[in-house]
C-alpha cells in the first residue's frame, strides 16, 4: 500500500474539521435577542448631594449591563439595545402598579407570552431611591451611583425572567439574595452578591446552554 500524499492528508484534515464545525454549530442553541436600554431618566436627592451627572448615568447603566452579562452568563442570550428584539425592557422615570386606582409604584413589570416574546419596564425612581435608602451611613456617592445600577440590572434580570419564564412561580423563592425574590425592598437588591435560587434550571430547559 502505497504511502498517503501530503495534498490527501491536508485534504482529509480539512474535511474532518469542517465536519467539526458543522456538528458543533448545530449542536448549540440559537441564542435568544433581548433588547435593555434607558429613556431619559433623572434622579437627585439629599443623598446624592444633587441631580445625577451624566457620566454618572453612564456609569449606572455600565453597571446594570454587566448585572445582566453576569447573571444570565452561560446561557444563549444576548443583550443588545433593539426596541424591536424578541424580549425587551425599558429603564423609565416611573413604573405604576395598574391594579390599584391610587398611584402605587414598583420597581418592574413585565408580560410575556410562551414561544412569542415580552416587553416591561423597569422604574429608575423606584431603584434609585431605594438605593439611598439602603446604603451604609458610610457610603460615598461613587458606591451611591454603583448601587443604583445593581438595583436596576438586578431587577431587569427578574424581569427578563418572567418574560422567558412566563408561567413559573418563581415569586416562591423565600432567597432574599436570589433574582427571583418578590420584592426589590432589601439591601440585597443594591449591594452584595446575588445568586439564583429555583429559575435557573428552568432557564437551562427553556433556552438550552
């Protein structure tokens, strides 16, 4: 038998890469488009010692992207600034409880629909507010400006969550240091780590990854 020619080896070589390629490609899960960005949204307070600066509004939602990046890292979603994306949540001056008649506010809401998409939106008064609130005696403005951006990327993670999970319960978690608690009134929302307590899982099912 006749020695393997270099050509025939390189070409066999690039075959079975491409094959490679091929396989790997498919095997992955087609990553999921969820639109994030902010309206024009303004916030002072004793606290602050005046109106937030607009580097300062850079640096919050630097913050609240990499909140996003991090809790839904491993997972085929990716986080862009389209009104149009499949999910999306606005950053917005005020978000209103529409089940009560009397003005009430919260810090998020979202709708979604299996297999279609959702949209919400994620109230900036809400979270910046409550970040002064919870802030040690100590903090300086920079950990203010910091904290705000966790409350907002934390809570559009939960929100993003109802929208990709649209009949789970995850309001069941009693985690106070978990996305999917009920409530963004607690230190955990602004500062410390956060983790994932029942969702992910689910998230894993639903979006593969």
């Amino acid at each position: 038998m006749r020695p393997a020619r270099p050509a025939a080896i390189v070409a066999i070589l690039i075959a079975g890469a491409v094959v490679y390629v091929l396989a790997s490609t498919q095997s992955r899960p087609a990553a999921v488009e969820a639109g994030f960005w902010f309206d024009d949204v303004r916030f002072e307070s004793a606290r602050l010692g005046g109106p937030l600066a607009q580097d300062e509004m850079a640096t919050i939602e630097s913050v609240a992207r990499a909140e996003l990046r991090e809790a839904f890292h491993g997972l085929p979603i990716v986080f862009s600034e389209r009104h149009d994306a499949r999910y999306t949540i606005r950053v917005v001056q005020e978000v209103r409880d529409l089940r009560f008649k009397r003005p009430v506010g919260v810090a998020g809401q979202s709708r979604g629909i299996q297999g279609f998409g959702g949209s919400g939106a994620v109230s900036f008064d809400f979270l910046a507010n409550g970040a002064m609130s919870y802030a040690p005696d100590d903090a300086d403005r920079a950990a203010l400006v910091a904290a705000i951006g966790r409350g907002v990327g934390r809570t559009a993670v939960h929100e993003f969550t109802h929208q990709l999970l649209p009949r789970a319960p995850i309001h069941d978690s009693r985690d106070e240091q978990s996305y999917e608690f009920r409530s963004a009134a607690r230190s955990a929302q602004y500062f410390g780590p956060m983790r994932w307590d029942l969702a992910r899982p689910m998230l894993q099912r639903r979006l593969g990854g």
